[in-house]
C-alpha cells in the first residue's frame, strides 16, 4: 500500500504571512493553499496531542519522571487524516513488560476514522471497489465491505425494531421490487396524519405472492400498525392479485384503492392506437373527480367507452370497481387523489432505492445480504422525503376512514358479487 511523503514535525505559517500570500493568489489557488493550512493545522495538532501523552507518562525530555515509563525514539507509522493515509514518525514509549501503545496514535491510525465518509460513499451508490479507489488506496476493499456490513445491520435493526404504536398512520402503500430472478422484496411504505411519508419495513420473497406480503403484515401489526374497526387504514396498491388477497386475509376492514395509473397503463395497451388519446380523458376524468357520485359517473363513462372497443377489458374494470372507487366512496377533498389514486409515492422511493443497489451484481440468499441492503436502501430514500402535497387535508381523510362503515367493505373471491353487494349497500353513495 503506497503512502503519501512520510512527515516530520510540521511547521506553521504566521497569520501576517498568510495574509499576504493569499491576497497575492488567485481563486483557485488560495483554495489550494488553504486547504494545505487547514491540513497543516490538523497534523500540528496531532503531533501536540502525541507529544502531551508522551510527557504525561514519562515527564519532559529534560526532565524525566520516576514512573515506570520511558521514552524509546521514535519509528515510521501511519495516521488517517482527512480521508487520506498518510506516513508520520511516531514517538516510542516503553515499560519493563515492553512496547507501551499511545492511545492518540492508536485512534489517529484506525480505519474507523473513514467510517461515516465510506459509508455515506456506498449509501449513494458506490462500490466498495469504488469506495476503497476514492480513499487513494488508504483503505482496502475487504474494509470497506466490513464497514459496510457493521452500518448496514445497524440501518436493519433502525428500520426493523422500533416501535409504531405512537405513529398515527392513516394510509399504507404496499408495492413489491424485483432485485434479481426469483428475488423480491415486498415494502411497506405509512403516511401518517401529519402527512409524513416513512418506510416501515419490508418482506423477502421468492415472487410477489401473498404469503410474503402476509408476512410482511403480521409483522407490521406486531410492531403496532393496524386497521382497527373504529380507525381503518387506507391501503393503496396496485393490481397485484397476491397484495389484494393478503390485505383481504389480515386487514379484512381496511378501506383498499387500486393504482389507477396502473390500470390506465394496463387498459390502454389493449386498446388500438386510435382510441388511446380519448381513452386517457376518461382516465383523468376519473382521477380529477371528488366523492362518490362524481367518482361513479366518471368511471360509468370509462366503462361505457371500453364497452364498445374492448368488452373483456370493460369488464375487468367492472369486476374491481370498489377498489378503483375506494378513496373516491370516502368522500374526501379531491386534493388529495394526487396522492391516494396511485402507488407513485412508493415507486418513486424505489427509484432513489436503485441509487444505492444499483452496484449490486450477485444477490445471495445465503446470507442477510438482501434484509441489509434493503434496510439501507429504504432509510436511503426515506432521507429524501419531503410531506406529501395538500397534507392539511389529511384530516379529513382521517375522519372519513373513522366514519367508515366496514359492513360496506365486502371481499369475495367473485369480484363481480362483492361490487354487486357494495352497491346495494351503499345506495347513498353510488349511482
């Protein structure tokens, strides 16, 4: 491993001639020099501190103490000293057992003082590899991934055992993300009441089944996030069946709203090109529209326009009304559809997530490599959450969940017999 010019005893520059040099200088340059006084400064103070220890055991050079300790020279070392290594000559002590080690040197010359910047390298996306070729060869690969390794589990149990029975969450968006073949993780994402966007936690699976989301939910409840009959929580998905039937399964009372971006882009790919503009009126219809009856004349008019160009998907469409209505039937400001009629939110987090996995080649199962990563990457993207728009709305929300009858919310497996009952049901409500 190269080291820069091995240094001796600095010494300083007075602040008159400072001065001078740098009024002389250009821009550029007086950055430079400052810089070098800056890193000067910090090499003085660290032979001072060495020096300090050195006379505390062993007395001043001139006048030596009675301890056991005496001084033994002095021989090259190394210290860390603003990211890079450098070479110093370091002063020797010794006792009758041998070679006393100095506590100021022993810290100047750990690894650990790269600790937060090579962490905060690989947390933005770079590679150990990289990470260790930034710090000039100060610091190896298989270091950098230790360092990694200790942050990273730090960052799972933050994410992982922290309590949220005090956090008032008035909707979750659940949505999966494919790592590698056969390697998904599924996330959960809470926005509470004050209209704050957090990561809660995340389950692995081999695919985006419900089980995995199942395990994911249980463990959320455990941790205090839950649909209670008097407080429901608001569960926006996308048209995953397997997130559908989980959610159905251990929040049977929860209030549930399907991407409809997810199904304008799924509805419009069966469409013929020609149709498509006109089609994507009706979807904006539908997403501008606020309250129940509003909601169901827009997407009565959706329907009757895909009647007529695709019966199959029309009636898709009818089979989910309930859930592409649900925020609407809340009878909320539609300031807040932005938010609620769609999974953009989570999606958006998954894309700042890739900054920090982009790197990743080889996932292993083998190991906690997935929860780590993924831990880091959600606490990632969380650090770059701003309020979700129109949060002073949220109240509202939360008083129309709470006035939520869940007799209304009925699941079956036949989606065609659950939209019949609901509107039956709901006759104030719907058309």
């Amino acid at each position: 491993m190269v080291l820069k010019q091995t240094i001796k005893q600095p010494t300083t520059m007075n602040e008159t001639s400072l001065r001078s040099v740098l009024a002389q200088a250009s821009e550029g340059e007086a950055i430079e020099l400052l810089q070098q006084v800056l890193r000067q400064s910090a090499r003085m103070a660290l032979f001072e501190a060495m020096e300090q220890e050195v006379n505390a055991l062993c007395g001043s050079k001139h006048k030596p103490s009675e301890s056991e300790y005496r001084r033994s020279g002095s021989e090259l070392g190394s210290v860390y000293l603003e990211g890079e290594k450098e070479g110093i000559r370091r002063p020797r002590v010794r006792d009758a057992e041998g070679e006393v080690k100095l506590e100021v040197y022993q810290a100047a010359s750990t690894q650990r003082n790269l600790f937060s910047e090579v962490v905060s390298y690989m947390e933005q996306g770079l590679s150990q590899r990289g990470a260790a070729r930034v710090k000039a060869k100060g610091l190896s690969k298989s270091a950098a991934s230790r360092m990694w390794q200790e942050k990273s589990l730090e960052q799972l149990d933050l994410l992982r055992n922290s309590s949220l029975k005090e956090q008032q969450f008035v909707a979750l968006m659940i949505d999966g993300i494919r790592l590698a073949e056969s390697i998904w993780v599924i996330v959960a994402m809470g926005i509470d009441l004050e209209g704050n966007k957090i990561m809660l936690d995340f389950e692995e699976g081999s695919s985006e089944n419900s089980t995995a989301v199942g395990g994911l939910i249980e463990r959320l409840k455990k941790r205090g996030v839950d649909s209670r009959p008097e407080q429901p929580l608001l569960i926006v998905r996308d048209g995953s069946k397997a997130i559908k039937k989980a959610v159905n399964k251990h929040w049977p009372n929860a209030i549930e709203q399907e991407c409809l971006i997810h199904m304008q882009r799924h509805t419009r790919d069966k469409l013929r090109k020609r149709d498509r503009a006109e089609f994507d009126t009706y979807c904006t219809s539908l997403r501008n529209a606020q309250g129940g009856i509003a909601g169901e004349e827009a997407f009565e008019d959706l329907i009757d326009f895909l009647s007529e160009r695709n019966a199959a998907a029309s009636l898709a469409l009818k089979e989910r009304k309930i859930d592409l209505l649900g925020v609407h039937l809340l009878n909320v400001p539609s300031t807040l559809n932005v938010t609620f009629l769609n999974t953009n939110c989570i999606e958006n987090s998954f894309r700042n997530w890739r900054e920090t996995t982009g790197n990743v080649k080889r996932w292993s199962l083998k190991n906690d490599m997935v929860s780590r990563w993924s831990a880091s990457g959600m606490l990632w993207a969380e650090s770059g959450f701003n309020k979700i728009r129109h949060a002073s709305d949220l109240g509202a929300l939360a008083a129309a969940l709470a006035a939520y009858d869940p007799s209304t919310s009925l699941h079956s497996e036949d989606s065609s017999t659950a939209a019949k009952a609901q509107e039956t049901i709901c006759t104030p409500t719907l058309k």
